[in-house]
C-alpha cells in the first residue's frame, strides 16, 4: 500500500499540476513555451528531492519516480495540445 501513496503523492499530484499549468501557459496564454520549461524543471527537481526526503528511498527510486513523471506528463501535454489544434 506504501506503493500507491507515493504514487498518488508522488506521480499524480504533480502530474495534474503539470498539466494544469501547460495548458494556462500554452492553450490558455499562448505564452512562450520557456517560462514552462523553467516551472517543469523546478517542479521535477523538487518533487524528486521532496520525494528522496519524505520516504528514505534511494536516488535510484527517486530518479525512477521522477523519469516516470516526465514522460507520462511529456506524453498528456502532446495530447493537449493536439486536443487544443484540433489535429487528431
């Protein structure tokens, strides 16, 4: 069960807030794409370090969590955005 919390916390938490925060800079303000690269990278480094902190796991665990977050957010900001253009 331990598993699951730190995937809520962990992985879907800041998941939902990448998102969120995509589509206001992109969608919303068509503002320039750097000012979400800055925010995901701080955000990413912080959850990982929050994450290495809070549960005593190892860096390998933390990178994991962290490579896992990236690429599922990488994967529904694509989907956004060609929702928001109307390419299917």
């Amino acid at each position: 069960m331990r598993w699951l919390s730190n995937a809520l916390r962990f992985l879907a938490v800041p998941l939902v807030l990448l998102l969120v925060a995509h589509h206001i800079v992109v969608n919303a303000f068509d503002l320039n794409v750097e000012y979400l690269w800055i925010g995901v990278g701080d955000g990413a480094l912080r959850v990982r370090l929050l994450f290495f902190w809070t549960t005593g796991s190892r860096a390998g665990a933390a990178f994991a969590f962290a490579a896992a977050l990236g690429i599922v957010a990488v994967a529904g900001m694509t989907v956004s955005q060609s929702l928001n253009s109307g390419i299917r």
